[in-house]
C-alpha cells in the first residue's frame, strides 16, 4: 500500500514538475471568467461554451508538453517553425480561401489552418534563436537582417488583408528587437520616418481600412455601417455603469446589438454586465499575468530564454491593449480577440503555447545555469 502511494505520489510529481502555478492560476481565472462571458453570448446555443472547454483543454495538453521541453530543443524549432510559416503564407497568396474579402485561410481538405496564427510563436522564437547565435558580435547588420525577417511574414499577412493579426506578428517581433539591444536613436529615427511617410501608407490601405480609421473620429458619420461596431459597443460599456447590470442581464448583448460579441466584442458583453468594477478586476489580472511573466523573463539565464520570453509576455499585453482600445473607441477596429477571453480554438492554441513556453523557460532556468 505504501509503495502504491508512493507511486502516486511521484507520478504526480512528474506530471506537475514543469507547471508554474502562479502562472497558470493566473491565466485559468482569466479562462474562467471568459468562458462564462462566452456562455452569456450565446446563451440561446450552449454549444459554443461546451466547444470552448474542448478547445481550452486541447490548449492545456499543448502547453503541458511545451512546458517539459527545455530552452535548448525550443531553439531548435525556431528555423523550421519560421521557413513553415512564411511558406504556408506564401500558399495562402497563391491558394488560399478567399471570406468575406480576405484570403487568410487555407484548406487542407478536412479542415481549413490560419498560418497567420503561427507566427505569432514563430516570429519571436526566430528572432531569438538569431540574436542568441550572434549575441558575442551583435552589430548594426543584424538588426538589419532581423528586422528583414519580421518584414517580410508582417507584408504578407498584411496582404491577405488581416492586419489585426500583422500588427500582433509585428508587435512581438519588435519586442525582440527592442530588447536585444537596438539603440534608441534608431527607434526614433524610424518613428519619424513612420511619421513622414503616413500619407503613403494612407494611401496603401484599403477602403475599408481608411473607413475604419475615420469612423474612430466620429462614429456618427456612418452608424449603421461602420461606425455600428463601435456606437453599440461603447453603448454597452457605458450602460454597465459602475457595477454592471449582472450575469445575463445585458440587454445590448441579449437583444443583439453587439455584432461578433463572442468573439472580438466580449470585452462590450462584459463590461455590460460586471461594469467599471468587473473592468477593473478583469485589468488586474491581466497585469498580473504581465508581471508574472516579466518576472519569468528577467530570471532567465539565456539571452535567448530573455528575449523569448519578454516578447511573449509583451504579446499578451498588445493582445488585451488593441482588443480592450479597439471595443472602448480609442483605437480602430482591426479584429484582434481578448486574450483567454475570446471563443476560438486556434488563437486559444498559442496563447497557450506561449504560456507553456514561459513555463519551459522559468522550471528549467536552474538546470541551464548548472
């Protein structure tokens, strides 16, 4: 009986070994209060709840085995990851299923992949693995040549068009890049020049794009095209008042005036029901999940492990940043989810992969500095 016990106890030991629970206590309060948003958005079809938890426990078995893998073999899926990515991206340019005017999808006959979605793990893990490599001789070249790697899957997605996602693919990138040391007088120099050229940028988006980015002046100019979105959101947030007018009593959401409320619009669903309090609870944990894993990043003992993980972290605050600025009016609507929040089952995936990529980095730091 003993040696059963025992038995047990150490093969649960194993399974937890590699399990941050600060983290993930952190990340499953963030779920949680999402899968009950989801369920009061689709409260006439529970299907789609039940769907979420399937697609948050195959996100969970994904992040347990990246969990157990060490740094080292992370790097080493960072050349092929990448050159999959860009050349899946490439397929979708050339073959790709074309909805709602966008070509972001690619069919594999039993079911359609977003490549997009790879790179957002690809680009940083890349970018890492290239400035861990040239970490002794870092120069000007190899910000030169990095920069070049996130240029070219950010023109490519930005291609589809699907730029929410280029900006998040973007984002983590630059992150990278930041933090490997790229000196402030070039970052300056590239926001100026980013200032200089906004005419002929303007001019390189979309009808729809540019509509968007006039709409978030004044949404009263089309309220029942493309300021729609925006007017009934921040309808809904402002009716939650202080404290909201309780679990599945949302009459912006019930009566269906939040367009895509399960999706891109949950942030309006729940600020409706929980109100600034629930917002301001909802704010914490995320901070607390940004502040976990920038503590992970710093502990970490490899530039690569640093990189890595700063970036990740940072991603999951740019997800929350233009997904919450978007849904409140203060930034255009450009389709990116809520972190943890939002129902969809490959967006889950890789916020999952992520956080067992922190995982990885902050259980196996010990075994890289010995």
């Amino acid at each position: 009986m003993i040696d059963i016990v025992g038995t047990l106890r150490r093969s649960w030991q194993q399974l937890i070994a590699h399990i941050d629970f600060p983290l993930l206590l952190i990340t499953l309060a963030i779920m949680g209060v999402g899968l009950a948003t989801v369920n009061s958005a689709t409260w006439d079809s529970n299907h789609r709840m039940l769907s979420q938890l399937g697609n948050m426990g195959i996100a969970m078995i994904v992040m347990w085995f990246v969990a157990r893998l060490p740094p080292q073999k992370l790097m080493r899926f960072a050349i092929p990851l990448y050159i999959l990515g860009v050349v899946l991206l490439i397929a979708v340019f050339l073959f790709g299923i074309k909805v709602n005017g966008a070509k972001r999808w690619l069919s594999l006959g039993f079911t359609r992949i977003q490549p997009s979605e790879i790179m957002k793990i690809a680009m940083p893990l890349m970018l890492a693995w290239y400035f861990q490599k040239y970490e002794a001789v870092l120069k000007m070249k190899h910000f030169m040549i990095a920069s070049t790697l996130l240029i070219v899957p950010f023109a490519l997605i930005a291609k589809q068009p699907d730029l929410g996602t280029a900006l998040l693919v973007g984002a983590v990138g630059f992150y990278v890049i930041f933090f490997a040391g790229l000196p402030w007088k070039v970052i300056i120099g590239l926001i100026v020049a980013g200032a200089s050229a906004a005419p002929f940028l303007w001019n390189m988006l979309h009808d729809y794009q540019q509509k968007r980015i006039l709409t978030l002046i004044d949404p009263t100019t089309d309220p029942l095209g493309s300021g729609y979105h925006i007017i009934q959101s921040i309808i809904a947030i402002g009716s939650g008042g202080a404290f909201g007018k309780g679990y599945l009593n949302g009459t912006q959401t019930h009566l269906e005036f939040i367009p895509e409320k399960h999706t891109d619009f949950i942030f309006a669903v729940y600020s409706e029901e929980w109100g600034l309090l629930g917002n301001a609870t909802l704010v914490f944990l995320y901070t607390l999940l940004i502040g976990r894993g920038l503590i992970i990043a710093s502990a970490a003992p490899t530039l690569f492990s640093r990189l890595l993980a700063g970036a990740i972290t940072l991603g999951f605050f740019t997800y929350a940043f233009i997904n919450m600025g978007m849904v409140s009016g203060i930034l255009p609507v450009v389709g990116v989810p809520l972190p943890f929040m939002s129902y969809g089952g490959t967006a889950l995936v890789t916020l999952f992969l992520g956080i067992g990529m922190l995982m990885s980095i902050h259980t196996h730091r010990m075994l890289v500095k010995k």
